[in-house]
C-alpha cells in the first residue's frame, strides 16, 4: 500500500476530498518525522510507538579492501507496533506453506 492508496482510502470512507486528506496525512508524517529528529517518542496507543534507537558503536570490515572501519554509534528511527496490534497480524496473516518436494 502506497501513500496514495491511503490516501484514496481514507477519502472513499470519510467522504473528504482528496486534496484535504492528502494534507493531513502529509502533516501526519511530518510532524512524526520532526518529533523523531529531536530525539522524542510517538506514541500511538492501539497502534503503536516510532521509537529513537541508539545503535552502539562497532566493527565492520570493508571486504573488497580487506580492512576494518570503525562505525560510530548513532540513532535510528524504528517501529514497535502496540501488542494488540500485533497479535491481530499474527492471528490474520498466513504465513505461506512450502509446496511439497517431488522426489521423482
């Protein structure tokens, strides 16, 4: 599903034109992404919290180059959905099953 899709979405069932709610949904992320940047939590009770992560520092290696980089520790946006939430998409999405193997 895609921003416009939302968008369509919530129009059909609300009945406010697009134009309107692309806006909204638009200040929505905006004013999350600004939140997040100022190293604050969202809280979205029922749905879920975009959580400021820090990342610790560590050791990578350049495998092309056969050398070891130091990579500092920073903070990254993530997602932790609420446990309701998550218990509906466990219960509703079947996972796929592994088509049987012929053995001819």
């Amino acid at each position: 599903m895609t921003k416009a899709d939302i968008v369509n979405e919530i129009s059909e069932k609300t009945g406010v034109e697009k134009i309107a709610v692309q806006a909204t949904v638009e200040a929505f992320m905006k004013c999350i992404r600004n939140t997040m940047i100022e190293g604050k939590n969202v809280y979205l009770r029922g749905f879920g919290t975009f959580v400021v992560k820090k990342r610790a520092e560590k050791i990578g290696r350049n495998i092309s180059k056969n050398t070891t980089v130091v990579i500092p520790a920073h903070y990254i946006p993530s997602f932790k959905p609420a446990k309701t939430f998550s218990d509906r998409v466990k219960r509703n999405v079947k996972t796929a099953e592994p088509e049987p193997k012929n053995n001819d």
